[in-house]
C-alpha cells in the first residue's frame, strides 16, 4: 500500500509532466511553507507558488525521475533527477524533496534544492 507522501511525490511529478502548473497550489495546504532555497523566506501564498511553477510551461522534458526514500504518512522525503531542453539548451538536474503533509494529505511544509550539471 502506497503513503501518503508516496501519493503525493506522484502527484506533484504527474503535474510536471502535463506542465499544469495552475494545479501545484491543490497540493498544499492553506497554511503551507514552499521552499526552494534555505536562505530566503518561504513562499506561503498560492498565487506566487503558481507563478513559480510556471517555469515547467516552458520545458521539452527528456527524463523526470522522483523516487521515494522515506515514505510515510506525513513526513517524506524524495530525490529526483530532471533533463529537458529549456530555451534550445540542454539543462540536467539532481536534487532532494522534503515534505510534511498535514491530514488531509496537503503539505504544510514544501522543501527542494538541486544541483545543475554544467
């Protein structure tokens, strides 16, 4: 039987694939932190979240992987691994998710940060 946060990292990559990014605020909770870098302040309004996926519009993806490596009910944790043509330019990408969901299996606390293969 698949978690939550299993749920939910399938989720959030089916949304990529389709580049819907107006569908990424259905994954968090009202209340929720999304972070993308550890040293600015998160971002805690669902309009600006939709803003920010809005970079996938633009992507011819090549490869999307996201695979669980703590998978329970409310905390998770993934690594994912990202190539697509971006602007004409090949762009390849590693990194990590950290999620907490709250009850109803929304993130309260949105966590990613990556590298980029030069």
């Amino acid at each position: 039987m698949r978690t939550a946060t299993e749920i939910w990292f399938e989720k959030l990559k089916d949304i990529w694939l389709r580049k819907a990014s107006d569908e990424i605020k259905e994954l968090v909770s009202d209340n929720f932190s999304y972070y993308e870098d550890p040293f600015e302040a998160p971002v805690t309004d669902k309009g600006k979240l939709t803003e920010m996926w809005k970079e996938i519009e633009g992507q011819d993806i090549e490869l999307l992987e996201i695979d669980s490596l703590v998978a329970g009910d409310s905390l998770g944790s993934a690594r994912y691994h990202f190539v697509a043509q971006i602007n004409g330019a090949r762009h390849e990408s590693k990194g990590s998710y950290f999620v907490e969901l709250d009850k109803e299996g929304k993130a309260i606390e949105f966590r990613q940060w990556w590298n980029t293969k030069k």
